[in-house]
C-alpha cells in the first residue's frame, strides 16, 4: 500500500468518528411557501432539504455534505441563513427524490471499505485519483487536507466514472487548476448538479386530467423529467397505470403527487374512483449531443 492510500484509510477511521455529530439545529423564523430552489424545513424538526425544480425534496445525508453547497465564505461556519420554515404538513406532502451529493469540485472522498480515493464530479459521478501525483495536481500540495469519508450506506448515491490520470488532469483545457475550477463553476446549484428540470403540472378539475374540457389528456414530456398530479376537485381521486405498473395511490382534495418517467414510452392512466377520466403521458427520448 503506498503512502496516498495509507494516509486515506487512517482518514476513514477519523472521518467516521467525527460523522457521529449530530446534524446541526436550524432555527427560522417564519412559515412560507417553498419555491423551486429553496432550503426548507419543517416547524418541529431541524432536517433542511434541497428543493428540486423536479418537485422532489432532496436530503442532506450529513454536515459535510451540506458544507461543500453552504458555507459561509467569511467565517467558514455552515450557513442557513435561506433556509425557510413550512408548516409540518407541507413538508409531509412534498416526495423525497433522494440524497443531496458533494459538489463537485469541492472534496476528494472516499469509503471505509474501498482503498481508492475519488474525485467528485458533476451527477455525483466519482472519479479515481489514481496516485498522489495526480492528487497534487488538483488540489495542490496539501491534498491530503481536501478528502473526505462518505459511509458506506451512503457509496451508492454516486456513480463511479472514468479514472483521473496525471494526462487526463493536464489535458483538460489549461491545466489542473482549471479542471477544478471548471467542475466547481459549472455546478452552482444543486439542480445543476443533478440536471433537474421543472416537472410538468397536471392539475385534475372538474372531474379531468388537465383540461377543463376534455375528458383525454395527452401530455408530452422528455425522458428523465417528472410529471405531477394536483387535484383540485372536492372528491378523491387517483392518476392509475391502465397496466397497474405504477399510480399516485389516493389524492384526496388538494393533494399532489410526482412521478418521474425514465424510459421513452407512451404511459396510459385512468383514476380509479371514475374510470371514465384518462390520460396519456408521452414520453420522447431525450435529444443526444
């Protein structure tokens, strides 16, 4: 084992030890309405989470986590000073789209069962620094200050890419500074970082998928983008796959939920109290570079 991978293992056993900290409290001071883009919380809990444009919420796995997007540049301390406070209930309504990743550029990271230290880039995809060289490379001569342990149970929110060389670094544009600095930049906020998109809406009124007056609705939409239901009649109702291969389950009046389509398709759906109500979901495939 050379001295880069030695140095990273005794840092997971650090590392592991200091996550035990609990995750700091959060105190706000009004309740709002949560926008696209916000940090948002509810009035009994401290959790903060990431709102997605998607209409997903997404979580902070722990402070570190947290600290490469929010940290105050001058006094170096966490920063929630946008964090905004809704109600408990409106929290509960909001889905979970999964866990907020490092941003890129800040960290190198590592696991307690891996050896290889990684690199993290855009989508949460890691990259193995391969030797120390390389390592010197982006984050300079005290690299081994810039890596980070990540649990175990937390390894699968990444994705493992291509390996970093010392060729690969100094090819990128002019040179390794800017290979950082390039990542940094081009990921300024967490709906960069997972490309999310604003999900289409749906509304279900006067006994209707989407439409005043049709009874059909077709919505078309680009593959990995979310779709989300909200219905504003007085009775219940649900948005069912005419196949049972996914559903919104019950919407009671007021009620929302998203759903994200993945795979190019035409995606067909009844409500399950009034059959006579349908929709369609097209799903194009996304345009390729």
């Amino acid at each position: 084992m050379n001295v880069f991978s030695r140095f990273a293992s005794v840092l997971t056993v650090m590392s592991v030890l200091g996550s035990i900290v609990p995750f700091a409290l959060v105190y706000a001071e009004s309740t709002v309405a949560a926008e696209p883009g916000d940090l948002i919380r509810g009035t009994s809990f401290s959790a903060v989470y990431y709102m997605g444009e998607d209409g997903f919420r997404y979580v902070f796995p722990n402070e570190k986590t947290y600290a490469t997007w929010y940290t105050d540049a001058e006094t170096g301390e966490l920063d929630f000073s946008s964090v905004k406070t809704i109600s408990d209930a409106e929290l509960a309504k909001i889905q979970m789209g999964g866990n907020v990743t490092y941003r890129p550029g800040s960290k190198m990271i590592k696991i307690n069962s891996d050896p290889k230290t990684y690199f993290v880039n855009q989508g949460g995809t890691l990259q193995w620094v391969t030797d120390e060289a390389t390592a010197v490379l982006l984050y300079g001569a005290s690299w081994n200050t810039a890596i980070d342990d990540v649990l175990d149970g937390f390894f699968t929110n990444y994705t493992i890419g291509e390996s970093l060389t010392t060729d690969i670094v100094q090819d990128s544009a002019s040179g390794a500074a800017f290979f950082v600095s390039r990542v940094w930049s081009g990921t300024a906020s967490i709906t960069d970082d997972k490309s999310l998109s604003n999900y289409t809406w749906i509304p279900i009124e006067d006994m209707a998928f989407g439409s005043l007056m049709a009874a059909d609705a077709t919505t078309t939409i680009t593959a990995g983008q979310t779709v989300k239901w909200t219905n504003n009649d007085s009775v219940n109702h649900t948005a069912t796959a005419d196949d049972n291969a996914w559903g919104t389950g019950t919407m009671k009046s007021g009620e929302s939920f998203v759903r994200r389509f993945d795979t190019p398709g035409i995606y067909t759906y009844h409500c399950g109290y009034h059959e006579e109500m349908t929709g369609t979901v097209v799903v194009e495939a996304a345009a390729t570079m």
